[in-house]
C-alpha cells in the first residue's frame, strides 16, 4: 500500500476490486491452525488482487507516461547488443513487427530471467523451491483468507481469488518434485495430510484429472552484471520466498531504486551496478535471516529432506548461476 499510494495509484488499485484479507491461518509449528489477524498489522489488510487485472493496471500506468511505448503480449523476436553498447531489439505483438534502438535494456521477466542471462549476470541462488498446483474454478465456503500448512514435503498455500475461484499450491522442491512425481495429480493430492482442515475443505472441488503448474518461487539475487548498459529488475534482480509476502512489494521498490540510479549515473556500466547491488545486499540478507529463522521453529519433520535441507547454515545453499 505505501508504494502504490506514493505512486498515486492507491484509489486506481482500489478500483479494481481487490478482495481484503483479514489474516493468515497457519499450521505451521504446531498440530492445530492459528489465526494472525490484519488488525495487528499496522499496514492493515493484505489484498487479494487479480494479478491480470494488476498488470494491465501497470500498462495503462506505463502508457500514460509521455515517454513511454508499452505493447501488450509481445515476444522478442530478436536481439543485439551494437559496438557502441546500444541495443537493436525487434518483437512481435498483435500489431505487428516492431524494431527499436535503445540505450538500456532493462529486463523485468522474473525468476527465469537467470536462465536466459547467464552470460550477462550471476545469480545467487539459495534453494530450488517451487509450486505446483491448481487454479480452481471455485472457492471452498470456508475460505475465507489465505492459508499456509506445513506438510512433510514442504508447505500447501491456498487462497481465495476475486473471481470466486481459488488456487492451492504445494511449495516443495524441485529435486523433490521429480523424486516424489508429485507432476501426477495422484501424488499430489496424497501430499495433502488427510487429517487437515484444508484436506476437507478442498475435496469435493478437487478434479480427477487436471495438468498441475509449477511455478518458480526460489530465493536469488543478482551478484554481478558482466556488460554495459543492461540490468535486471523485480524477481529477475532479487526474489524472495512466497513465506515472507515480500515479492510485489519488494518488486517496486527495487524498480523505483534503479530507476532513481540511472537518472543520476546517465549509464549502467557493471561497475555503476555493482554499486546499485551493493545497497540491496544488507535488504538481502536481513531477508535470509528471517527466512532461515521461519523454516528452522518447524522441528516437526526435521528429518524430512525439505526441512532438513533448511536446518543447515544459509550459506551452505548458495549456489552460483
């Protein structure tokens, strides 16, 4: 909320109808839920939001701009970087064929972008979470808010959507996803404790067959850019796990950060965005101590490989991409 309204865009958010959590139920350390309300949060309630709905507000907010082109569902057909650090890009979109030079290329595509970028950046990245999970034509009565349950495999997430539908996710791992098979709805479905609440809720709406997605919600931070003139943004330039509710927030702060560092310093040099990275590392860490604080008070599957995984120093994770 602070970000937004900074932005004076809070009553345009407002506008598209988010639905107003009042808390989270959690099973996470203990046998039975408890109920964390927003009252005691002093920013108030959370928000469940349409996440297309969120986007295509960002768009009209981008297309506002007087100098700003935004295009809608367009795909990168082909890039360069030139001799003089500029870049020649061209795309596809509804409208047709578009080619434009640009002095920057900033990419804001989220987790994956890592893969795409190995020889632009490294990456830091601390486990290979994932969600794998179902988008639901309707909501179980009884949700009412979002609800997190730790399980031997990892932890459920569900959450009721502004459209009456709903999703529920299993955040597990991705060496753990293959081990398991938990892609076969089968297995997933026998992940869920039987005895839980959300096993109840949820069953009568839970299909025979249905393709599960999986989702990337790892934990990452750019270290270094190799080039000029380009950097990353948002879940490409540091993401966060789901846990902390960080993600969007963060994503914004970031971005209005770069954008504050490029009007000053005029150009991205690696050494210009070494500096940048370097005010994001103490955010970076003070995140990884809550993170290894929040899966380290669960002793009730220490021994399960996702907890155990958990347990170990936070620099034992780190993994170089």
């Amino acid at each position: 909320q602070p970000e937004l309204q900074q932005l004076g865009w809070w009553e345009d958010f407002l506008a598209l109808r988010p639905k107003a959590g009042h808390g989270i139920e959690s099973t996470w350390n203990k046998s039975t839920a408890s109920f964390r309300s927003s009252i005691l949060n002093p920013l108030g309630n959370s928000w469940h939001v349409n996440r297309t709905d969120f986007d295509a507000l960002l768009y009209r907010k981008a297309q506002a701009h007087d100098r700003v082109t935004a295009h809608t569902r367009a795909t990168i057909t082909a890039l360069e970087q030139l001799p003089d650090d500029s870049w020649q890009v061209q795309w596809n979109s509804p409208t047709g064929t578009h080619h434009a030079r640009a002095a920057l290329y900033i990419d804001a595509t989220g987790r994956k972008a890592a893969l795409k970028h190995r020889d632009k950046v490294t990456h830091q990245r601390v486990d290979q979470l994932m969600g794998l999970g179902l988008l639901l034509e309707a909501a179980p009565p009884t949700l009412q808010h979002l609800v997190v349950q730790a399980c031997p495999q990892g932890w459920w997430y569900a959450a009721p959507l502004t459209s009456g539908q709903s999703v529920l996710f299993l955040m597990t791992d991705l060496d753990l996803i293959k081990a398991d098979r938990l892609t076969r709805l089968t297995h997933w479905k026998a992940a869920l404790p039987q005895d839980s609440p959300l096993f109840e809720a949820f069953q009568p709406y839970l299909p025979k067959r249905s393709k599960l997605m999986l989702q990337p919600a790892y934990s990452q931070m750019v270290q270094a850019v190799h080039i000029n003139q380009f950097f990353t943004v948002g879940d490409a330039l540091v993401s966060f796990d789901p846990i902390t509710g960080l993600g969007v927030t963060r994503a914004i702060q970031t971005a209005r950060g770069l954008a504050r560092w490029i009007a000053h310093h005029g150009q991205l040099t690696p050494a210009i965005c070494s500096a940048f990275l370097a005010q994001l590392v103490p955010l970076f860490e003070a995140y990884l101590d809550q993170w290894a604080h929040t899966y380290r008070v669960v002793e009730t599957w220490q021994t399960a490989d996702f907890w155990k995984k958990r347990q170990s120093p936070v620099d034992e994770h780190f993994t170089l991409i």
